[in-house]
C-alpha cells in the first residue's frame, strides 16, 4: 500500500468512553455502583450532612385539648389503601390547599388512580431516605376510625445543607384551629430529632399571606429569621416575600424534649 494514501483509522471518543464505562461496572472487581445514600455519605453531592430514616412509625398521640376532653392522632406512612381517603381529602380542600402547596393538589388529587400511584412513589422515596412524606390522621375518641386530616413531612434531604432541615405540612379546612397541626409537628420534630443524625436547625417557611401557617410557627416557639439568614443554612434560595421561622434544636429541645429524656 502506498503509504502516501495512507489513513490512520480512527476510533470514536464514545466508543472508547463506552468500553471504559464497561470495564470498570463490569470487569474490575473493585468498583461498583454507588446508591444514593453511598453518593451522599461521600460527599459528592451538594450536600455533605448525612441524613438517614431509622425512626420507627406510627407516632401515636393522647392529647387532651380542653379539660376532661381527650383526642387521638396517628402520625403514620401513607399507603396505597388510603389513596381513596387521601384523593377524596385533597379534592374536599383543593382551593384550600392550591396556593399554598401545588404540588400535593397535583400529585394527589387528579384521581384515585393518579393518587395511588403517587403514594407507592413517596414510599419509595421514603425507603430510600429522600424526605418524609406522611399523614396524620385523627380520632375524636379512642374506638373511633381514623381520619385522614392532613400531610406532614418534611423536604428534600439533599438540599437541607449544615443541618438544616424545613418541615411542610397541609391541613384540611375543617380541622383548623383545633391544635392539630401544632401537636403533631411538636411529635414529629421531637421524631426527627431523635432519629436523623446531625440535624441542627429545623423551619417551617411559608408565604407571607399564609397566617395560619405563621400562627402554627409562633405557637411552637419559632422565631422568625431574615431569607440571608436562611439561605446561609439551606439549600433551597428563598426571597424576601417568603417567611421563615427557625429555632436551633438545641433551643426546641428546652422547650418541648420530653423530660424523661433530657434526663436519660
């Protein structure tokens, strides 16, 4: 062959990217591939504060809300067999819920169907240490069903850097102003506290106009702090026209840790 007609073959950066990509999934036995947790325990995330859900479920509630009267919640997963409830809820309050929190009117209250669907894709989410998504559900009296009357949770784990962490929760209409909201995040915050490592500051933000959401705030002892502040702490950016209340855990514990375990 005429080495003046000569041309090198060349091979396709992908092609080569693909066998390497092959080589080391497959062939050398030291790598393997890393679970979400595993990514984010190294660090290779945005992230560095280690989150994991080990709690046990449900959280289960006497309270008595005026003298001599006594009620019940259940802070539990939401499964696939609640979806009709938790549909029927959502599409009860869809104007209550919608300018406050979209996403849950979306995700739950298209259909049954939609709804089901959507509950088997939290759980999983849940399972793999993402965020919780949970329901509260109340009973008037000891033998009475359970009610589905709100979501509790919290956000993503990934963006809540340096121990931050926001809750959320969606209450229906009917059941405002009872105490029910402020019992269960105390319960649930009181959870988190004790079954999520380095956790360091927990909030509740909410939209300016949202007053019942700021009454819930204030009435667990919060205190309102400035977006700087916030964005500082978080990894979600939020704007001045958000409010945003915090307290430290170390100050949450003084005020609403059980005795029996301040003193354990």
């Amino acid at each position: 062959m005429n080495p003046l007609f000569y041309r090198k073959k060349t091979i396709p950066l992908s092609s080569i990217l693909t066998k390497v990509l092959l080589y080391l999934l497959l062939i050398h036995p030291s790598i393997k591939a890393l679970s979400f947790k595993e990514v984010f325990e190294k660090g290779d995330l945005k992230c560095t504060t280690k989150y994991t859900i080990t709690g046990m479920l449900p959280i289960e509630i006497t309270r008595e809300y005026k003298e001599g009267q006594t009620d019940f919640l259940i802070i539990r997963k939401i499964w696939p067999e609640d979806a009709e409830e938790v549909y029927k809820f959502v599409d009860k309050n869809r104007k209550h819920l919608k300018p406050y929190l979209p996403f849950i009117v979306e995700d739950f209250g298209e259909s049954e169907e939609k709804t089901k669907y959507t509950i088997k894709g939290e759980l999983e989410k849940m399972d793999r240490g993402f965020y919780y998504k949970l329901g509260v559900f109340y009973k008037p009296t000891k033998d009475a069903k359970p009610i589905f009357v709100a979501f509790l949770g919290t956000h993503s784990f990934q963006n809540s850097c340096n121990g931050s962490l926001d809750g959320m929760y969606g209450i229906g209409y009917s059941h405002q102003g009872r105490g029910i909201v402020s019992t269960a995040i105390k319960a649930f915050f009181n959870h988190l506290i004790a079954t999520t490592d380095r956790l360091i500051r927990l909030n509740l933000v909410m939209e300016k106009e949202n007053i019942a959401s700021e009454r819930v705030a204030i009435k667990v002892g919060m205190k309102q702090v400035s977006s700087d502040d916030y964005n500082e702490w978080g990894g979600y950016q939020k704007k001045n026209e958000i409010l945003i209340y915090s307290l430290p855990v170390s100050e949450w514990k003084k005020i609403h840790w059980p005795k029996s375990k301040l003193s354990s």
